[in-house]
C-alpha cells in the first residue's frame, strides 16, 4: 500500500516538473522573440552599419 502511494506521489511530482519545465521553455522562447522585436524595432546605428560597408579604394 505505502509503496503505491508512493509510486502516486511520484508521478505527480513528475507531471509538475514536466509542466514546470514546458513553462520556462515557452518564457525564454516569449523573451527571445520580445528581444529579436527590439532589435528590429531599432535598426541598426548608422555607425555600425557603416563600419560594415566595404571601402573603396582608389585605382
């Protein structure tokens, strides 16, 4: 008997750390997308974007 509550007990324990985890999962992936849409939002600085444009040089 106390070996099957046990064995109930655990595998409740169970569900709620796999729900615990699928929550974080789904709020770093929430904070990602929230950052990348920032990231677009500004753009990126004139300076920096020029700084990757190749230079001409003289011939």
């Amino acid at each position: 008997m106390v070996s099957l509550e046990l064995t109930t007990c655990l595998t409740l324990i169970e569900k709620y750390l796999f729900l615990i985890s699928a929550v974080m999962a789904i709020k770093a992936s929430s904070t990602l997308v929230e950052l990348l849409a920032l990231v677009s939002r500004n753009g990126i600085p004139i300076s920096s974007a020029n700084a990757c444009t190749p230079k001409q040089t003289p011939y």
